[in-house]
C-alpha cells in the first residue's frame, strides 16, 4: 500500500488492497481540527468520487481536541469507520470523537486490527 502523508505531518493514509482507506495517527499525536481537516481532503482526493470503508489507528494518539471531534461530523469518502486502538486511553480517545450524535456514518471501535477489517468488509454491518 503507497501512503500519501496528510499535511502537517502527523499521519499517513493509503488505500490498500482490499479496498479499505487506512489513516495511521503518528506517535504522540495530537488532534486538532486542522489535523482532521487535513485528512479527509487527503481521503477525499484519494478516493476520487468513491467511498470506501475506512481504517483509523489512533493507537499512538496522545488526544483529540474539541474542535477536532466536532470536524468528525463532517462527511468524507469514507462509507464506514473502524478506529482501532490497543489500550485503555485509545478507547476513552474513540468514545469521545464516537460521542457526537451526527457522525455521518456507522462508526466502532476495535482493540483488534483483524475485527475491525472484518466489519469493514461485510456489507450489511452498521
């Protein structure tokens, strides 16, 4: 899978074989608004005028600001979402970006890479 760097330096995303958009958060990370923003335009050039089920590692995710949850209601390519993390601070990070009413599509958490490829790939899953 090629990855593009998302401006600003703090992540990557790439479209692998499966089809699935995988964004992968550097270590320590941050989240602002501008950081989010900056993803989905990259998702969205990458995607072109499709949409794919979408892979978010935030296992190296220090925080997320509260400007950057509310840029999670906005709409990207992304048809569905997996936020994968691998601790206890990765999933209070998950339930609060997942906390907005509004996100514009079925969005989990996973502590397991390999679950949350599955659901990206069964169609029916919400």
């Amino acid at each position: 899978m090629e990855q593009e760097t998302v401006d600003g330096g703090k992540g990557t995303i790439g479209l692998d074989g499966q089809g699935i958009l995988q964004l992968i958060w550097g270590q320590g990370t941050v989240l602002t608004a501008e950081d989010v923003r900056a993803a989905m335009d990259k998702i969205n050039k990458l995607a072109g005028d499709a949409e794919y089920p979408m892979l978010i590692d935030i296992t190296h995710t220090q925080s997320v600001t509260r400007e950057a949850k509310s840029a999670f209601s906005t709409k990207c390519a992304a048809s569905r979402i997996a936020l994968v993390g691998s601790n206890p601070v990765n999933r209070v990070i998950a339930n609060f970006a997942m906390s907005r009413r509004t996100l514009p599509v079925p969005t989990r958490f996973f502590a397991s890479h390999d679950e949350a490829i599955t659901w990206l790939l069964t169609p029916e899953c919400s």
